[in-house]
C-alpha cells in the first residue's frame, strides 16, 4: 500500500465522509446545484476538500422509520462502491424519492451512477476524472 494512502482505502480512491449537521446541509442545499433522476435529487457543491463529504435526506413518504433507514443504508452504500471514480472536493446531498425504496440495489447504484456523472461528481468511464482533461 502507497505510503500517502489512509489506511483501508486503495490507492486512488476518493474519502468519503458524513456530511454532518443542518449548517452543513443549509450551505448545500443554498449554494449547490440540483441534478434530478427517477431515484433521487442530487444537491452538489463545490466544496474544496479532499474528500467527498455526502448527506442523505429521505422523507416520510419512503415509508415508516424501519423503511427510511434501510433506504438510507442501501444509498449510502451505493454511494461508497462509486467512491473510487470520483472527484475530491464535493459536498453531496442525496435526497431521495419514494421509488428508490422499491428499487433493486443494483439499479440504486445505475441510477446513482448516472446522476453523480451528471452532477461531473463522477469521472467519465471506469477511472476518476482526476488526470482526465473533460
């Protein structure tokens, strides 16, 4: 393992991190840019960090309590198995819509996929945007 590389994570991935509390959440939802799909409503903003730092909002509509955070579990995994094609310094706030609920993880990640490459979160292709000129 390359020396400048946390520990857990292979080289030439991106970290990332909780978005964490309603200042945090406020500045994105104010100063980012919305990306919409059938499964969620991104919010990105350019944050300047070296990692990707991501909230997720799920709102009643998605169900009972027991429904919302297993939807929020599955979006938060979704969310890391892209984490090594994407570019550092964003914020991301991943709100989702009731579909995604009803949606097969592998969709979830397709879906989420699409929507990152759109908000340019994503590098296009298989390898992070990092040393790519897009």
């Amino acid at each position: 393992m390359a020396a400048d590389a946390p520990v857990g994570l292979r080289p030439g991935a991106v970290r990332v991190e909780a978005l964490r509390g309603r200042a945090a959440f406020d500045r994105v939802y104010r100063e980012g840019r919305r990306v919409g799909g059938p499964v969620a409503v991104l919010v990105v903003r350019a944050g300047g960090g070296s990692g990707v730092r991501a909230g997720i909002a799920v709102g009643r509509a998605a169900g009972r309590a027991v429904a919302r955070n297993r939807l929020r579990r599955r979006l938060r995994e979704a969310f890391r198995s892209l984490a090594g094609r994407m570019r550092p310094g964003f914020d991301v706030v991943i709100v989702a819509r009731p579909e995604a609920a009803r949606r097969p993880f592998a969709a979830l990640v397709d879906d989420l996929e699409t929507l990152l490459r759109r908000a340019e979160v994503l590098g296009p292709g298989g390898e992070a945007a990092a040393g790519e000129g897009s």
